[in-house]
C-alpha cells in the first residue's frame, strides 16, 4: 500500500558494571543499565493475517524504557583442587515504563479493506515493576563432582490486579573424568521459569495498557522441565556436546481469532474479525541438540543440529483457538543444522557457513490474506477449527553466508560479511514474507584498551 507509513524500529542499551574485589574469598559486582525502543507502524506478525489488512490489526506504535540495577556477593570457601564452595548472592530490580498512543480508527478501515487513516490523541503510560532475590550454590569436590542449586524468589507486576510472588528452583549435578588428553562429563539439570501476560511487546501491539480487559484472566506462561547430557573433549582438536531435554509449557499465550461483535449492527451476526489473548493449555518440547567442533591447525570445522518435537498435551478451559492435543505448535522446526568452516591465521580470518531449517507447519499465509478480502461469517469461515483448512508444510533454504577480516594491528580491522549468498527470499517462515536478499556489509572495527 503506497500510502502507508513507513515503519521503523529504534532500539540503544546503556549501561555498566563495577566491581570490587574485597580479599580472596570476597567479590561484589554492581551492574545498572537502561535499555530501551521505539516503534512506529511496525506490522504485527504474530497473528494468521497481514496486520494491514483491517483497522482491527492495526500496526503498533509506541515506546518503552527499561532501567536495571542488580548487585551481587560471590563467596569463595575451599580448595580447588579438592572440595570448593561458591555461595552467590544478588538482587535485582527492574523498572519498565512503557507509552502507547491512543489512535483512533476512522470507519474507513472496516470495510474489508486497508486501515483508515489514523488520528493523533493522547497517550497510555504505564508502569511495570520487577524485583528479585538470588541465592546460589556451587560445590566441587575433587575437580569431579559438581553441584549446583539455587532459587529466585520473584515478585512482578505483570498480572492484572495485584503483583505475585513466584519461587524459581533450578538443581544440577555433572561428573567429569579426565584420562589424558580425553575428558568426559555426564550432566543433569532441573529448573522452572515463569512470565507473566503483561510484557511490553504484548501489550504494545493491544494499543494500551490502561484496560486490563485484554488480558485479564490470563495465567503467567510457565516452563520447567529436565536436560541431560554428555560432553567429550580431545585435547584442543576435538569436541562434542549432545544434550536431551523434556520440557513442559503451560499457559502458552496466543492471539486468537473470535468475531468482532463490536462492529455488527444490533441484532446480527459480525462479519469482522478481531484477536483476543488467550492460554493455549500445556505443550510439550522434546529433543536433541548436537554440537561438535574440529581443529586442525589454522583449520576449524564446526557443526550443529537439533532434533524438537513440539505437540499441545491439553487444551485450556476457554481456549477457541485452532490447536488441538496431539498438534504440533505452529511455526517450530523439527530439525535445524549448521556447518561452518574458518580459517585463521594472523594478520587474516576467513570463514563460510551453511544452515538450513527443516520441516514445519504454519499458515498459507496467502490463502488467508485472499479468503479474508472476501471474508463473510456465512460463507467464508476462519474463525477457530476452521484455520486448520489453511495449515501447510514448510521446509526452508538453504542459507550461506561468509566473512573475511584482516587485523592491522592496534585493535582497527577490517571486515567484510556476505549474507544470504544464495540470495533466497522467499519461502521462510511462510509464504507471505520477503526476508532480505544478498547483502554484503563491509566496515571498520576498532578497539580500545
């Protein structure tokens, strides 16, 4: 659409870290930082239709500005070489302030068609509090045996109503055994996580963040599961990292289609369309991750795949969205894999890379955008199961990128980077989007110390 506005996006981080060094055992670290963006017009991707095609999906707008401060005691007890204690204690405090522009919409953007024009009006602030407290422990015992346990007690005022306190556990155990130049460890790990429905981008792409009826109800998104692994090193010529994990997500949020009733005459059906967030139930995430690096010389090899089996194990009470138990989650590769080779040898580098994403399944992006230009509730249905008509299989390119650099000594190099070499645009991650072509970036990089 050649009279829409262009969109931008503008992101800066600031920040930085002091620490103080008490005696031996005794280390304090303070770390503060602000962090921040700016949208205009930026198009909501994560939803089954192109955000310009209704005043509904309207592209987001808006700014936020985060400021951090955390600080931290890391304790040492022990000998190295025999059993060894590290006790970390830190707290954290986050402050998110985020401003949206209440835009209305002209009735001209709800005809099918694009947006109407939008006009200014004043803007939504609203403040997002985040405080934690960390106590972590890590034992040795004769560089063999290692443990790990530790806890975040978590308050957050992403909810709506009144803030929650959320307890965070993670545990875990490795045995490493060296013989000669060949060293072997076997790991395990445990922990949880949580994020509440509030987030900055979320509640961006609402249009505000005064009415808590978008996401009321909603539960926090929870993770928590195990990984196990095994790791193989070979001198400095060789090594291998395999991890299994299975985990568990609950409440999965999704933005689900539902009529828009608020935009049908009295007494008759809507034939407009709207999203409304809601808890998709539980989901399982299942696989392997394999990792291996070889080094001969100025000559390294290094490759990477992963095997993720994503499926919906229950549905939440409420949930009218497309999914169903035993679905695969949209938009999840099953397999990924990379190779890259590099050389390097001073005053030059040079490297190549190939990856690749294999098999998922997302919307027909350009079935959807059609049957939506003719959409009408009696004829045309993409509301709920009906979506699963427009499900279809992707399987991706191939992508090869490359780089070359040369060092002139006191710390000023010069790079030059390739991108999408094969000049691939179309097909990832679905059938609308044009993701860049062949770009080659070059530039000068210096540092200072």
């Amino acid at each position: 659409n050649g009279a829409a506005a262009p969109q931008s996006l503008t992101e800066y981080t600031v920040g930085g870290t002091a620490k103080f060094v008490a005696n031996e055992r005794w280390t304090h670290t303070l770390v503060a930082g602000v962090d921040g963006y700016r949208l205009a017009n930026v198009e909501n991707e994560f939803t089954p239709f192109p955000s310009s095609s209704d005043s509904a999906l309207r592209a987001a707008r808006g700014s936020a500005d985060r400021t951090t401060l955390r600080a931290s005691s890391v304790a040492h007890f022990g000998e190295t070489d025999r059993t060894s204690t590290t006790l970390t204690f830190a707290a954290e405090h986050s402050a998110l302030r985020e401003e949206t522009p209440n835009i209305p919409v002209t009735d001209a953007g709800r005809d099918g068609g694009t947006a109407g024009a939008l006009s200014g009006g004043s803007s939504s602030v609203a403040w997002l509090n985040d405080a934690g407290v960390i106590t972590q422990a890590d034992v040795a015992v004769g560089n063999a045996f290692f443990f790990t346990g530790g806890v975040r007690l978590e308050r957050s005022d992403g909810y709506v109503g009144a803030a929650r306190y959320s307890t965070l556990p993670m545990v875990g155990a490795a045995w490493v055994r060296d013989m000669g130049d060949v060293t072997v460890k076997l790991r395990a790990a445990f922990g949880r996580g949580i994020r509440a429905p509030r987030t900055a981008a979320r509640e961006t792409v609402l249009g505000g963040t005064l009415s808590p009826s978008p996401i009321a109800g909603l539960a926090p998104e929870e993770q928590s599961g195990v990984e196990g692994g095994l790791d193989l090193f070979v001198g400095r010529e060789f090594s291998l990292q395999l991890t299994r994990f299975d985990q568990l997500a609950s409440g999965l949020i999704q933005q689900v289609v539902v009529p828009d009733s608020t935009s049908a005459p009295t007494g008759q059906s809507s034939s407009q369309l709207a999203f409304q967030y809601q808890n998709v139930g539980a989901i399982t995430n299942r696989g392997w991750e394999l990792q291996a690096t070889a080094r001969r010389g100025p000559f390294s090899l290094s490759s990477a795949m992963s095997s993720v089996e994503s499926r919906v194990q229950r549905l939440a009470n409420g949930y009218t969205g497309d999914l169903r138990p035993g679905d695969r989650i949209l938009g999840v590769p099953a397999r990924t894999a990379s190779l890259t080779a590099t050389w390097s040898e001073s005053p030059w580098m040079a490297s190549v890379g190939v990856a690749r994403a294999f098999d998922w399944i997302d919307y027909d992006r350009l079935a959807l955008a059609s049957a939506y230009v003719y959409f009408d509730r009696r004829s045309v249905p993409l509301v709920g199961a009906d979506l699963r008509g427009y499900w279809r299989q992707y399987d991706g390119n191939t992508h090869l990128r490359a780089s070359v650099s040369r060092s002139f000594g006191r710390g000023l190099s010069l790079v030059v980077t390739g991108e999408n070499l094969l000049n691939q645009q179309r097909g990832e991650p679905d059938n609308v989007t044009i993701v860049p072509g062949r770009t080659v970036t070059t530039g000068l990089r210096a540092s200072f110390f």
